[in-house]
C-alpha cells in the first residue's frame, strides 16, 4: 500500500509542481522565501506580481473518497491574488490543479474557529480541472500584491 507523504512533504511537493506548471505555461513563476506571509507562489502576469497560495490533498484510491477537505486560514492566507487546490494521485505523483480566484475560494470556504476548509466537491462544482485561464481572465478590482507593495 502506498504511503502518504508528511504534510510537509505535500506542501513542498505541491508547491514545486505549480511552479514548473506556471513556468511551463510561459509565466514567470517563483517559490516565495519561506515563512512568506499569505502566499506560497509568486507569478508574473502582465507586468504584475500576483500571489498565489497552494494546497496540496493526496489520495491513494480516489480524490472523492481520500480528499474532503482543503484547510485554508483565511485570516492569514485570504489576501492571495489566487488559489491552487492541488489533487495529488500517490500512485503516480500526477496532480490535478484548481485555479481559484480569491472570490472563487472565498465562495466554497466554510469558517470555523481556528481555521476554515475549501470543500472539494463545492471547487470542483465550481472549476474546470487543469484550466489555469483564471490566471489570466480580467479580475475584478481586488488587491494585488504588487498594489499592496506599492501602497507600502
């Protein structure tokens, strides 16, 4: 039986594969320094340094049995320009990407005290697996990392 990855290893591991993703489609793309607040990924799009937060769920068997839950603390992560929910097949270390807005993952998170999830069937009700054209569709007037810098 395959074994799961520590959360760490997930983490790292969905990380990486966003970024060689992102850069495989043409975006300039980069890890953030680690322990960077609100974000996991940094992605150029347009001239413009826009902040991306992964997270990675694994499954051994199936992703609608072994992933019921993405956990997202939007107190420190909620100003993310974007969101990548990673499926992490173990059998072949092949992932699956959601692309969210800040308000597409704000639309399927549920708060709790201490913490809140983004629930997978609500993201995949709601996006297309592997379409990253949210990275590039116009947005509405929501913060932007380098807006934030600027204002700083």
């Amino acid at each position: 039986m395959l074994t799961l990855l520590s959360r760490l290893q997930a983490g790292t591991l969905g990380e990486l594969l966003t970024v060689a993703k992102l850069n495989s489609l043409g975006h300039a793309a980069y890890i953030s320094p680690e322990g960077a607040p609100g974000h996991d990924v940094i992605v150029v799009i347009a001239g413009l340094a826009k902040s991306i937060e992964v997270k990675t769920r694994q499954f051994r068997t199936s992703p609608a049995q072994d992933i019921t839950r993405w956990p997202v603390n939007m107190t420190t992560k909620g100003d993310a320009d974007f969101f990548i929910f990673i499926e992490l097949d173990l059998r072949t270390l092949t992932p699956t990407f959601y692309v969210l807005t800040n308000a597409q993952a704000r639309a399927t998170f549920r708060d709790y005290i201490g913490g809140g999830n983004c629930y997978p069937p609500e993201v995949r009700r709601l996006i297309t697996p592997n379409d990253f054209s949210a990275l590039t569709a116009p947005q509405d007037d929501a913060p932007t990392l380098s807006s934030a810098l600027r204002a700083s």
